[in-house]
C-alpha cells in the first residue's frame, strides 16, 4: 500500500474521507498578491513605500518591469497547486505612452495585464493604491482636510471601480476591489471625528460611482496602526466594520491588522452571521505587523478551521497579503499559498464528530482528539494532492534553478 492508501485508510477510521477533502481544496480560489516580487514599489511612480507599510531585505532578483514581474508571476504560479486569482494594485499601471495621474488612469493602462490573465484563464482582483505618492499629504487621502487632496483620492476610487469593472468583464470572474487607506497621525490627535468623517464622505462620492455588485465586490480593509502612524488609524476595526455593515458592502481582515494577542480566527464566526460573504488577507505578523510569509502555524490552521466547519468556503474571499524582501521571492510566495492551502486541507481533514463532543461538553475528549489530528498523516494526503495537480513537491530546486538563471542577472 502507498503513503497515501494508508492515510486515507487512517482517516477513514476517524470518519474522515479524503478523496472530499482533496476534491473540496481543489475547488478554493487563492487570490494572491502580485506585489511580493517587487516589495511593493509597482510601475507608475517609482516613489519609495510609504503608508506605514515597510519591507525589510535586499536579497537579490526583485522584478523591475511589468515583463519581469510576469514571468516571476508565472514561475510563482507553476508551482502553485489549485487555484488562483492574481490580485494587483493600481501602482502596478502599466503607461505605454504618457503616464496619467492616479486620478485619471483607466482600463487600457492595465490591458497587459488583462491579456496576462485572460491568457491563463485567470481572475483579476484590485487595490486602488493610496500610499507611496507625492499626492498623500501628512500621511493623509481620503481623510485629508485638504480637498484638492481628498478630492483626488476619490477620484481614484471612482476610476479604480471603473478598472474593476473591467477586470470582471473581461476576465469573466467576479473583481474583489479592496480599499484600505494608511491615512493616520503618529501622535495623539485632537481631532479623532473629523478624519473619519471625512473617510466615510469620501468612500461615499467612490461608492457614487456606478458599478455592479455582482461584478466587482467592495471590501474595506481596517487597521491598528502603521509605522509612523503609531496612535490613531482613521481606518480603525470599528470604523470599517460599521460602514461595511450599513453600506452592504464586505468587511475585510487583515490578520497583521489587530493587537497581538487578538485572534482574526475568532472573528470570523461573528462577521459571518451578519455578512453575505467576508474577504480575509492572510499574512504572519511576528511581533507586530510584519507581514512574513505565511506558514502552516496555528493560527493558520485555526483560520482555516474557522472557514472549513462553518462550511463557507464559498463565502470568503481568500486573499495572501505579505512581502519579505530577505529571502528569494519566488519561494515566498509559493511558500505562502501552499501553506494556505495546506492549512485549510488540515481544516477539511478534521471529523465532523468534534463539534458534537463540544455540545456533550466532553471536553476531554476534544482536546485529545485535536491533539492526535495535529500529527495524523496530513502530509501523505498533501503529497497525493500536489501528485495529482501536477506540481512538484520539492519547489525549492525549481526555485533555486530560476534564481540562478535569471533572477542573479538582474543587477
Ligand atoms: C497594509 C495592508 C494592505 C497592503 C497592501 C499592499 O497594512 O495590509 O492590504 O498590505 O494593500
Ligand atoms: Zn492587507
């Protein structure tokens, strides 16, 4: 018997079938984000990562050009078991004659990467990109008292919907666009009403703009606190939570986004009783929001339980969100989608039985359960889930291949 029989054989016992959880995992989407291969800096303006966000590393083979992001993209991709959507930023624009402002771009400066997807039958999600820009004033958009500040970064908004749009139609798949704003003060505010009120009049002159939900679904990413942007966040937890919930639009969590010791695993259950469908940015922050490359930790693991048992895989948007710029970049993020994925394969090969145990309060019972499931043979069943998709378990040698021949030449 192989490795996998076995296992299989093993799950069965605990009244786990693991063809339906190889079948289910194959079936989740995975949007990931374009912007670990190039530590977030894109195409349209060159300027330095700002917004409180901060990559940390030199290591070598970055891509500097839409063709070399591509080709990353595709390495990247290759090695990627299941599915995914690529997810981009409005920096990563692509101007072919004179570059626009950020106010003003529209949907031929992302054609490219409208051919790139549609090419590989791929959905296209989308971030309006409201940092690293000389437009953002004391660290404010969208919240800024400045109109002629506030009042371009609405219209980005509103063009950046129109992008989307375009992405869904093209592409064919429904455009996840994502607002999250890093506007904030690094010292204690007199004013803490007045940005956000002026947030949520902004978000309503984007949410102006007319588009088609089916479409392209509108999330709202909150946040704690960005470096130099340490004591108030406009874009706060309560903040985004209401005015997703009163606008009918989809909360979105970033678990980098919230104190330390605050779990997003346990948020979920809560935002799924009030919500259609909810998006998640999954990331490892260590310490703080550092945004290392996800792994197959608890947390992960608890995440993907959360989604798994409350069965709505097909209610949240499943999004990676993390950039280390210390290591090969080609292997971040393979390492970060596969440990996504291996973690909700972990979720899909809990029994269904642990549930009733909590109900019967055998709370013994469960704890010893969930201890054994931490070292069933979840690997056997991974490796026949890579066999069959046709991606090789051993990434690192590709990886290393590809750094060798083209990510070292790039100087
Ligand atoms: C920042 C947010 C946001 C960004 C990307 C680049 O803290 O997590 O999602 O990481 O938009
Ligand atoms: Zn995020």
């Amino acid at each position: 018997m192989n490795r996998y029989q076995e296992a299989k054989t093993m799950y069965e016992a605990l009244g786990v079938d693991t063809e339906m959880a190889l079948s289910a995992l194959s079936d989740v989407t995975v949007s990931v984000h374009c912007w670990q291969g190039d530590d977030v800096i894109g195409f349209d303006s060159r300027e330095s990562l700002s917004g409180g966000i901060q990559t940390t590393g030199n290591y070598p083979g970055k891509a500097r050009t839409p063709e070399e992001l591509m080709a990353d993209i595709d390495k990247a991709f290759s090695l990627m078991p299941g599915k995914q959507k690529l997810n981009l930023h409005a920096s990563y624009a692509i101007f072919d004659g004179e570059p626009v402002g950020r106010d003003q771009i529209r949907p031929e400066h992302f054609k490219k990467w409208v051919d790139f997807a549609k090419k590989r039958g791929l959905g296209l999600d989308f971030n309006p990109t409201f940092f690293s820009h000389p437009m953002v004033k004391d660290n404010l958009t969208l919240s800024s008292p400045d109109e002629t500040v506030r009042k371009y970064w609405v219209e980005h908004g509103k063009a950046c919907l129109r992008i989307s749009q375009y992405f869904a139609e093209e592409t064919g798949y429904p455009c996840l666009m994502n607002i999250w704003i890093p506007d904030g003060y690094k010292d204690i505010p007199a004013d803490r009403l007045g940005p956000r009120a002026r947030f949520k009049k902004s978000l309503d002159e984007i949410l102006s703009e007319p588009y088609d939900p089916e479409k392209v679904y509108v999330t709202l990413e909150s946040k704690v606190f960005g470096i130099g942007l340490e004591s108030y966040t406009v874009g706060s937890a309560e903040f985004c939570l209401s005015y997703s919930t009163k606008k009918g639009i989809t909360p979105l969590m970033d678990n980098g986004h919230y104190h330390p010791t605050e779990m997003v695993s346990d948020k979920i259950s809560s935002l799924l009783l009030f919500n259609d469908k909810i998006a998640l940015h999954v990331t490892r922050p260590v310490r703080w929001d550092s945004d290392h490359v996800v792994l197959f930790d608890d947390e992960t693991r608890e995440i993907a339980k959360e989604i798994v048992r409350n069965d709505a895989l097909d209610r949240v948007l499943i999004a990676t969100d993390y950039f280390d710029a210390s290591i090969n970049r080609i292997s971040a993020w393979v390492t970060g989608v596969r440990s996504v994925q291996k973690a909700l394969l972990f979720a899909l090969l809990q029994p269904a039985c642990l549930k009733n145990l909590q109900d019967d309060n055998d709370m013994t019972s469960l704890m010893v359960m969930q201890e054994e499931l931490k070292t069933a043979p979840i690997g056997d069943v991974w490796n026949e889930y890579l066999r069959r998709q046709n991606v090789p378990a051993d990434y690192l040698t590709e990886v290393k291949e590809y750094e060798k021949k083209v990510l070292v030449n790039r100087k």
